[in-house]
C-alpha cells in the first residue's frame, strides 16, 4: 500500500552535520511549493548557510559552518515557514516534444498495465496534465514535476535501472521528471525528450526553473 | 605538465568538491577521501582546493614532463619515484622526465596525487572535479586514460627538497578508538548519526542496523555503497516525497538493503533514510575496500561537530609544519 507522508506539522531533521531537512505539512500542492520557495529565499542569506535547495515540498539547508546549536536554526526555520507567503513569480511556458515507448519509454507498457489503462491514454494523460517544474535536483538539470494526473502515479521500481538517457520523461510515486543526464533511476521511464535539458556552459546551467510549467508533446508513441 | 602512461579508467581529477549548485541538480563531485586530499595541498604549500588526481585502481603510472613537487597520500601504496621506493603520505620534487609508479595499496583504497600548483584543468561551475552524471568537469568530464596531459598551476616559492617529508596518516592519527573492542581489523567502523526515517524502522532492524558488519559490495562506487546483509525491515512503509539529500546519508530501498550515498550520489532521493554517517568519518569510508564489512557506530551530533574540528586542526598543524620545513630548506639550512 502506497502512503504520501502526510505530515501534520513541519519536520526538520539532519542529515549527519552537514545537512538539515525541512519537510512541509500537508498536501503535495503548488501552494505548499510556492511557500518552499519563499523560505529557500529567505534562509539563503542566513549566515552558516551554504545553499537553500528546494525539492518536492521540502528544502534541504548545506551548511558552510555546521550550527552549533542546530536546535536554534531549527526554531527559525519553523518560524521562518509560519511566515513564509507563497512565492507569486509567473513560470514561463516550455513546450517539451517526447518520444514515448519503445525504447525511449521502456516502462510505458508496465505503466500502463499498473493503471489498469491503454498506453495511448498514459500518454494522452501525461501531455494532458498541467505540469509544473517543482524542483530541479537529482542529478543535473533533472526537473521535478508537480501537477500529474494520479490515473498515472505507480511507485518507484523495486531495483532502480543502470541507465536511462538524458531527457527521461519519467513517473516516480506521485512525481512527475524529466531527466537533465543519463544515468541511473528507479523510476518508471515512459519516454524521452528531443530537446536538450542541461548545459554547464550556460547559467543557469538547467533548460527549466521552479515555477515553469511544462507542455509535453507526443512526437511519436511507439507500441 | 603531467602525463597519465598507464591506468584503468578509474583515476580522475577531483578537487573538494562543487558547491552551491545543488539546486541545479549538481552533486558535490570531489575527492571520497578529503583529508588526503587538504593533507597532500598543506604539504605542498597549496591553497586547500586545488585540484588532484585521485586514483582508484592500481597500477597507475605518470610522468613529470617538468621539475614539480609532489605529495602522495591517501591510501598505503607500494609507490616508486625512478624505481625508488617511497614512504606512504610523502612529499618530495620529481625532476624533469620523472616516473612515478602507484602501485597496489598495502592499506585502503584509494591514493591521491597532490602536484604543486595543483591540476590546471579549467573550472567548470567553480570546481575543477570531474562530474560524470553530466560529463562535464575534470579533463574532458571522464576518466583519465594513457596519453591524457594534464596542466599544472603555477606554485608557490618555497619548494620541497629531497628527500621530502612524510606526514602521519590519519589511520594513526584518528585511531576509531569509539568502535567496540571486537571489531575485526578488516572492518571499518564510521560514526552515524540518525536520519530522519529512523524511528520507520522495525526496532529488531534498527538494533540490527548498528550490530552487523554490513558487507560493501562490488556494485559500490563514487556514487554509493550498496551493502550487503540480513535485510533491514520497515514498520511502515511510506513512499517519501524526494528530497535533498548529502555524502554520507545511508537510505534504505525497498530490499532493505542499505546505501550509502558519497560523492558522485544524486542530490535528491525518495529513499526513507536511516542514517547519515559523519562528515569527519567520509575519509574511512573512501579507504575501506570493497568487499571489506562497515559497522556504524552512534554518535553525538556534538561528538561529530568535535570531530570535524579535529580534522581540520589536524591539517592545519600540518601545513604550519610543512611551511616550516620548506622554509628552512630554502633558508639553506638542514631541517
């Protein structure tokens, strides 16, 4: 059985001295990110704090000294969260052309069987589905998407798989991606993007951003 | 200039790593073993990040196609300069035309090659590591193979004079003397420090996660370690929303078997975590052996702040030595 990690309050937690987690309350929702956002914003600056990364509803803080209280930083990131506003920047529109199936998508037809529905409606529901780009981490350029028709959620696999290319179009749980590189995942892959999603000699180095809403086209759907 | 003559494709150029770029997807990269690395740039006058060439398979052959200082460190190898032999965590100058042989380690896994002036490479997003996920970084974004020539930056004034110095490893200057008595000398024990999907956890299998010698598997690499062992068991299963995730953090997917994500590891995952092992500890972990066990042992978030610091104090008091003996050789006299 499938739980989302509802949680009733904010968890903060540390990832050994180098890290600490910040995990949202409540739904999987835009609202809830746009606040992610917000916060990675203001805790940016704070002193101690190499990056605010964002990912699905939390924001993991590096830290370029460790606190020597973390219990402190703790109390003003809770704080920081009740009076973090959600963020109101406009996404841009990025159109994404995909291959699907076949051996761009080797997990279209498992998917679909999973949802208990033909992989051409997989696929009408995947480009049909108002996805924005939640986060970008992973591996480089990797955009994680909010916003997929729960028809098509399946949990991740049970053995992740040795390579998928660069632009996977992906389903992990809940969870939408396109991946920047290729490499190793255990998410179900349904297909592949034509366009390129990560380039270290541009800045920002990754084709999206948080915020963006991306349109996924079918270019082709092999069966 | 440097030039690789001979290695497997497992030796790359690596500095401390590329940082704040996480929320771009791009990991840390950098050296596994940082106190080889900060360790090897102290003895040679270095700035701390200047880059290396870690070496993880052996032999691994290289010629000086100029004078440089040099320091190996990392793990204990059976290293020749010119067909002499040369001690484990040493400094000294290779002449011009120099051939330095890096052979099979004695102890641990991985060895490090500090020049003066550090690897020239260019810095890609700050770093000059080498980051395979985007093939980016490094020479050309992969692993240095024969033929490859490597840069190296301009050093500084007070050179090391034959026959070196050598530094104590920190093998014997951080003895685990935390880890329990019946450790086997086979086994690394690391400092751990619970993570968030802890309390998830069976407590049979958290008891188990610090009482097995959990085995590192050959599937282990710069990325992670996929360890071996009687599976850990969740009381709840949840499918977590992805989230940032650091070296050192021990996930456990659906098999139960742990994995512990290291330098070249994603910068997010969606496995519940057990654990993170410390970042003062990373250095035991990138010169255990595959093949070879690991114990976790818990610990303070306080005990592990103390530990960094004793690292850093650590390679702090090295390169006021090392300042010194290069100083004193310069000033003519005999150290």
């Amino acid at each position: 059985m499938l739980v989302d990690n509802h949680l009733t309050r904010p968890n903060v937690s540390m990832l050994g001295t180098s890290a600490m987690l910040f995990e949202a309350p409540g739904d999987f929702s835009l609202a809830n990110q746009r606040r992610i956002w917000t916060l990675a914003r203001m805790v940016s600056a704070w002193p101690g704090v190499q990056e605010a990364a964002p990912c699905m509803t939390n924001l993991m803080l590096t830290f370029d000294t460790p606190p020597e209280e973390p219990e402190r930083l703790e109390d003003a990131l809770l704080a920081a969260w009740e009076a973090a506003e959600p963020d109101q920047t406009e996404g841009r529109v990025v159109d994404v052309p995909v291959i699907y199936g076949g051996e761009y998508g080797p997990d279209l037809l498992d998917l679909a069987a999973h949802a208990k529905l033909a992989p051409e409606e997989v696929v009408r529901l995947h480009t049909e589905s108002r996805l924005i780009v939640f986060a970008i981490g992973s591996h480089p350029g990797n955009a994680y998407l909010g916003g997929l028709d729960p028809r098509i959620a399946m949990p991740r696999r049970k053995v992740p798989r040795l390579r998928l290319e660069a632009g996977s179009t992906s389903i992990g749980g809940l969870q939408a991606g396109l991946g920047g590189t290729p490499g190793p995942s255990g998410w179900n892959c349904i297909g592949r993007a034509s366009i390129p999603v990560f380039d270290p000699q541009c800045y920002p180095p990754a084709l999206l951003a948080p915020g963006d809403i991306v349109r996924f086209h079918a270019e082709r759907v092999i069966l | 200039m440097i030039e690789i003559l001979d290695t497997a494709p497992l030796s790359s150029v690596q500095d401390l790593g590329r940082a704040p770029y996480l929320r771009y997807g791009v990991s840390y990269s950098g050296v596994m073993d940082r106190l080889a690395l900060r360790a090897g740039n102290a003895m040679l006058g270095n700035a701390e990040g200047l880059a290396c060439i870690e070496i993880q398979a052996f032999p691994c052959r290289i010629r000086f196609r100029a004078a440089r200082d040099f320091a190996l460190t990392g793990a204990d190898c059976a290293a020749t300069l010119d067909g002499v032999p040369l001690p484990p965590w040493w400094a000294k100058p290779a002449r011009e035309g120099a051939e330095l042989t890096i052979g099979a380690p004695r102890r641990g896994s991985r060895a490090y090659l500090a020049v003066a002036g550090g690897i020239d490479v260019p810095s890609v997003l700050g770093s000059r590591s080498t980051q395979f996920r985007g093939s980016f970084g490094g020479h050309e974004g992969r692993w240095l193979k024969a033929g490859d020539v490597l840069p190296v930056g301009a050093a500084a004034d007070a050179a090391v004079q034959a026959p070196g110095f050598g530094a104590e490893p920190p093998q014997t200057a951080f003895p685990a003397d935390w880890a329990p008595p019946d450790l086997q000398p086979s086994t690394t024990a690391v400092r751990v420090l619970p993570a968030g999907e802890y309390g998830l956890f069976m407590e049979e299998s958290q008891q188990r996660f610090w009482d097995t010698a959990w085995k590192i598997t050959g599937q282990s690499n710069r990325a992670g370690f996929r360890l071996a062992g009687q599976p850990l068991e969740f009381a709840q299963r949840i499918e977590m929303r992805s989230h940032g995730i650091v070296p050192g953090v021990v996930q456990v997917p659906p098999s139960g078997e742990p994995i512990i994500q290291l330098s070249d590891a994603h910068t997010a995952g969606g496995y519940p975590k057990i654990g993170t092992v410390i970042e003062a500890d990373l250095w035991r972990l990138a010169q255990a052996p595959l093949g070879s066990r690991l114990r976790f042992i818990p610990v303070t978030y306080r005990d592990a702040l103390d530990a960094l610091r004793q690292g850093d104090a650590w390679v702090a008091a090295l390169r006021r030595l090392a300042e010194q003996y290069r100083s004193l050789c310069n000033s003519g006299r005999t150290p």
